[in-house]
C-alpha cells in the first residue's frame, strides 16, 4: 500500500473514532466536576521553549528564533527550507508546537559556506522572527529543558474546585499521559500505524517516527492509567525501576526502603512504566508481570514495535509542574508552568476541569462546512 493510498484510507476514517484512541485513562484526583473552554484563541495557549545552552555565534548552522500564531511546525520547516533554497532534512527544531496556539521556538538551518543570513524579505503567514543567531551545531527534536506555558481557561463554572485542585497538582503532580494531540485527529496516527504493521509501506520518515511514537505512547498511557486503579501510582513496588530527577539515569528496586520512599517525596526519583521495544523489560516482580501482561493484551503494538527496531525505554509516570502561579477573573482562569520537555500541558488541565477545546469545535465545524453536512 503506497503513502497516498494510506492518506486517502486514512482521510475517509476521519469520520470513525480509532477506538483504542477512545479509551477513558484514570484520574488521580477524581474526575473534575467543573466545566471551562481551552484555546478560545490562539492567545490563549502560549508555550515558551527552554534551551538548556546559548548558541556559539558562529558555525554553520542559522538559527531563528520565532514566534507562531496558528502554524504548523512542520509547514514553517518547510516553508524555511524554500526560502533559503536548502532540502527540507537541513532545517531542524527542538520540539514539535501545536498549531492552535501562540509558541515561540527555534529553528536551525544548515548552511555550509553560505553567510545567507538576510531574512528581510522571509514573509510566513503566522510567523515572526523575534532573533537570529549562529551556532556550531544543529537542533536536535528533544534538545529542550523544557517549556513554559501560558494558558487562559475561560467559562468556568467553578473556580473555587480548580484552586483546590492547583494546590494538590502543584504538591504531588499529576500522571505523566501522553496528550491527545500524540494519536492525531480521531486516533488517526493509532490507525496509520496498524496499517504499517499490516505491511503497509510509509516512505516519509518522520510520518513512520509520527505512528510508531502514537503507539508507543498508548501503550505507556495504559501501564500508567493500570497503576492509579490499583492504587499503585503514589508509592514505588518492589520490582519497580526508578529514574533520577533532572536525568534520564534509571535503576531498579528489589524493595522498597526507607532512603527510597524519602527520596520519592521529595522529587528526587521517580516511578517509571516501559516505553514499549526489543529487550527483556528492567523491572521484576509484580510490576514486571504486569507490564508483560499488556504486552499480550496488546501484541500486535509490541511487535510491530519491536519489528521496526524500537528498543525498551522507560519513561517517568509523574510530572510536576514547576514555576506555578494562578489567577483569576470573574470566570477566567489564568495558569502559568514550566513542564520538562515531552510532556503535555493538557494533562494538567484534565486534572483541573472537564474543559472543551475550542479549536477541536472550530476545526469540527468547518469540516462540516466543507463537507456539505449539517
């Protein structure tokens, strides 16, 4: 099956909901009873990239810093790549932005023996170039300490529950889910990737790194979502594999001591669930059995991960929320935080309120529109 034979499938199955995408995930605090609207604009949701170095000044590399206001991180790739008349693989950014959104990030493009540092007549619809600069290397996807967010939350029916709220997310973090956005629109990217596992043939690259990452992190969301149920998500088990603040340095545990659970209230370590690959899983016991169990639960994921080379990686079920402050008018809510690269701010607001997105609507509308529906 060719790319356009899967995105003409793909496009017709927009309509029918991937229905592994629809699987209700636990909540640690209990589903929220008050109700608000994401994303009324663009202004409303505003992600700040944090870089972890200062650039050289020199070297082949350009790069902008812009600012996006309902773009696509990858169109604006590419419209870069045509503007400085380089192949699309030699512009490079640190992390993937939501296009419904106000973000400002960076982009490198490679430029060997080429001083074509003139932007003055670079026009991207949404695009602002707040910076340029130089460096000796290229960004790397994942190069990021993190992101800082700004978000408006707007109609919401009880202000008083999302303080209360704010105050346990802001103490003892919320579960580390892969966001919504991560399986595409209707699960579509779930969907793809099964195709892939069929036999299906996809030549662009990063559309393949897209699917398998979906199922990935479907996966993990259930390894996640399986620990709250059984109560387990607040404690380390003996059998688990803890990870080291500020690193991805893991190790595991044969009991839980005393040092270990001081060390977890803290924030100094974390619990871990397997990022689905080839290999033996890192934890033992209990835990161990539990994340091989839904391994048979779901084996055609497991094995067309590991058929496409995937390796066995651990990622941390807890995020928290850092540099945290909350405001209020009347029925606006306004968050600041900064979360650690990877991670999605929608898990935080799915904490807070039962929140529609404003753009999912918009985006729902105009397909009818365009459709002829009613």
């Amino acid at each position: 099956m060719s790319d356009n034979n899967i995105e003409s499938q793909s496009q017709s199955q927009n309509q029918s909901q991937n229905p592994l995408a629809k699987t209700e995930l636990a909540y640690l605090y209990q589903k929220p009873d008050s109700e608000g609207m994401i994303r009324s604009t663009f202004e409303d949701f505003k992600v700040f990239e944090i870089l972890p170095f200062e650039f050289s000044g020199e070297g082949e590399h350009l790069v902008l810093h812009i600012r996006k206001t309902g773009a696509n991180t990858t169109f604006v790739a590419r419209q870069l790549a045509r503007y400085f008349k380089v192949k699309d693989a030699l512009v490079s950014y640190a992390g993937l932005k939501d296009r419904n959104a106000v973000t400002e990030q960076y982009f490198s493009i490679h430029l060997p023996g080429k001083p074509a540092d003139d932007i003055s007549t670079l026009n991207i619809e949404g695009v602002e170039v707040l910076a340029k600069y130089r460096h000796n290397k290229k960004l790397k996807t994942g190069a990021l300490s993190g992101n800082r967010f700004e978000l408006v939350l707007r109609n919401v029916t009880d202000t008083d529950d999302i303080y209360r709220r704010w105050v346990q997310v802001c103490k003892y973090g919320v579960p580390n889910y892969f966001g919504e956005q991560r399986f595409g629109i209707n699960g579509n990217n779930l969907t793809r990737a099964q195709q892939m596992f069929a036999g299906a043939k996809i030549k662009d690259k990063k559309k393949r790194g897209f699917y398998l990452s979906a199922v990935r992190s479907f996966l993990f969301n259930q390894l996640v979502h399986q620990r709250i149920e059984a109560n387990a998500f607040s404690s380390p088990q003996a059998g688990d594999v803890m990870m080291m603040s500020g690193s991805q340095s893991v190790f595991a545990i044969d009991d839980v001591t005393a040092d270990i659970s001081e060390r977890f209230a803290r924030n100094d370590i974390d619990i871990t669930a397997a990022m689905w690959g080839r290999g033996q899983v890192m934890t033992s016991l209990n835990v161990a059995e539990q994340e091989l169990a839904l391994a048979q639960t779901f084996s055609e994921y497991c094995q067309g991960l590991e058929t496409f080379g995937l390796k066995q990686e651990r990622r941390r079920i807890r995020l928290m929320p850092t540099d945290a402050d909350i405001s209020q008018k009347d029925d606006t809510v306004t968050l600041g935080f900064t979360l650690p690269a990877g991670s999605f701010a929608t898990t935080i607001l799915r904490e807070l309120l039962n929140y529609q997105d404003a753009s999912e609507i918009r985006r729902t509308e105009q397909y009818d529109e365009n459709s002829g529906q009613q």
